[in-house]
C-alpha cells in the first residue's frame, strides 16, 4: 500500500510512501528499508494512492527543500550482467549521470540513452542473477504529438515532425584529493544544459526557418504516450519554455525536402502556456519532463 504524504504550504514536501506492517489509523509506518526524501510536519494530510502516478523532473538549482545537498543529484550503482567476472557480472558504483538523451523516430520505438561517471568498477561481490524485465510494452514513437507555440492540441499541433532528440547534458567532474585513497573525494556535477533538434519532414513552408531568421524562440511541447488510460497508461511529457533555434538546415536526401531544426534551451524564469518549468527550490529552468505511469516513487 502506498500513501501521499501532503504538508500545507510546503508542496515541495509532497511525496508518496509505502506503508509497512504495524501501522494503525493514527500512525503510519513506512516499510523496512524506505525513507523519507523530505522533513515532514508532526501532521499532515495523509491521502492514499492509486495508479497512474505522475512525476515531474526539472531543474535543481540550490539545497531548500532538496535531500542531496545543493544542486547535487543522486548516486547510482549500474550492475552489468555479462557472465565473465567471477560472479558473472561487474558493478559501477556511485554512477553520475552526465547526459539523458530522449529519442523519438516515427518508425522505431520511443527510446532513451545515457552517459554517466562512476567512482569505481569492481566484480559483483556474489552471484548476479536475471533480472526480472518489466512486462510494459515499449511503444512506437509516431503515437508522439508536437505542439510549437504552445501545448500538443489545437491551432499548435503540429504533424510534419518525422524525429526529435532533446539532450539533457550537466558537466561532471571527478575531484581527486590527497586524503589517502584512490576514490575520488566528490564527483561534482556543474553547469547544466538543454538542447535538442527537430526533423520536419516533409517540409509544407518555411516556417521554422522563418522563426530562426526571426529569432522568435517558441515554445515547444512533446507528448509521447503508449495511448492506454487507467494503470496502464505510460506516457513521457516534455515541456520547453524557449527553443532559441539554431539552425534551419534543409534535408534533401528523402523524396520531399525537409528541414533540421536543431534549438538550444536556455535557462529562465519564465513561463508560458500555463507550463512553469522551475527547480525544486525555485530555481531556473526553461525544460520540465513529466512521466506518468504505476510506478509509486522514484
């Protein structure tokens, strides 16, 4: 069972728990081995949870209201299976991401890819067994709609992009120090950055590389969904505040010509199509993803 945790007036202390044995109708017990992200009140809303659950990811920019410090993300330990150490498997420990790229060809599936620093590789230290792949079907990137100049519906949709890669990238950096070990004192993670490019093919106008010549930046809007509703729905949401356009290459190795479109994100305050893209302690950020689908917490 899982539950949402709602402090009044602090929405960045919202978060959802998994209930353990023991607990009662005046007190809650979290379940072996769970901790709370965020310090909650002595008393808050207690509301319990169904799926589909929605996550929200955007910048971090500064430590009020943050678990890992200031700007500092998440560790992670990658375990590759490949049956050649001595446990049939080798372990990346304290993994820092430092590019996310999003992915999306009409005729391929919807896919992801990224690059990470890790402090250390070393063999499993027991048997690595399979694990368990998850029974949600992947889904074709055509069923992704494109909004410019606003959401993904009405006057904005619009149906002439064939591919689009949006790249999240953070400059990382291993510090090495004399304190008597070969583990890195802190891998840090610095600058952020946002960028991405669009394939419009075919090309109807020159509209984009009209509004690249008019430095216009437009708000830009991807919704990529499995096209299921209830605790089967799956579906990625990437909402761009500005896309300072680039470039407007023209594409002609296809039958019809088609222009590349490749944008940079800048970081701000703004908002715009009722999307406010901000960190979790109020800083700036003009790119917000937002995933929905049974998973409680990350």
């Amino acid at each position: 069972m899982f539950v949402e945790l709602v402090d009044v007036g602090t929405p960045a202390a919202t978060e959802i728990v998994q209930v353990g044995s023991g607990s009662t109708s005046t007190s809650i017990v979290l379940a072996a081995g769970v901790a709370t992200r965020f310090a909650h009140l002595t008393g808050m809303v207690v509301n319990n949870t169904t799926a589909p659950y929605t996550h929200v990811f955007a910048l971090l920019n500064g430590s009020v209201g943050a678990a890992n410090g200031p700007a500092q993300g998440p560790t992670h330990c990658w375990t590759d299976r490949q049956g050649i150490a001595a446990n049939g498997a080798e372990q990346y420990a304290y993994g820092v991401f430092s590019e996310v790229a999003l992915m999306g060809s009409a005729e391929k599936l919807f896919d992801w890819s990224g690059k990470m620093v890790t402090a250390s590789r070393v063999p499993a230290g027991s048997a690595v067994g399979t694990v368990n792949v998850s029974t949600v079907v992947p889904y074709p990137s055509w069923r992704t709609l494109t909004g410019w100049g606003g959401p993904a519906s009405g006057g904005t949709l619009i149906k002439t992009i064939s591919e689009h890669t949006l790249t999240f990238s953070r400059a990382v950096k291993a510090y090495n120090t004399q304190q008597g070990s070969q583990q890195p004192y802190i891998i840090a993670r610095g600058k952020q950055s946002n960028a991405g490019k669009l394939t419009i093919s075919p090309a109807i106008d020159d509209s984009s590389l009209i509004a690249m010549l008019a430095n216009s930046q437009p708000q830009l809007q991807f919704v990529t969904s499995n096209g299921l509703s209830g605790t089967s729905l799956v579906s990625v949401q990437v909402d761009v505040i500005l896309a300072a356009l680039e470039s407007a290459d023209i594409n002609d190795s296809s039958e019809l010509f088609g222009f590349d479109v490749g944008f940079k994100i800048p970081h701000t305050a703004a908002s715009a199509g009722g999307i406010t893209a901000t960190g979790a302690s109020g800083g700036k950020g003009a790119v917000k993803v937002t995933l929905t689908n049974a998973i409680p917490t990350y």
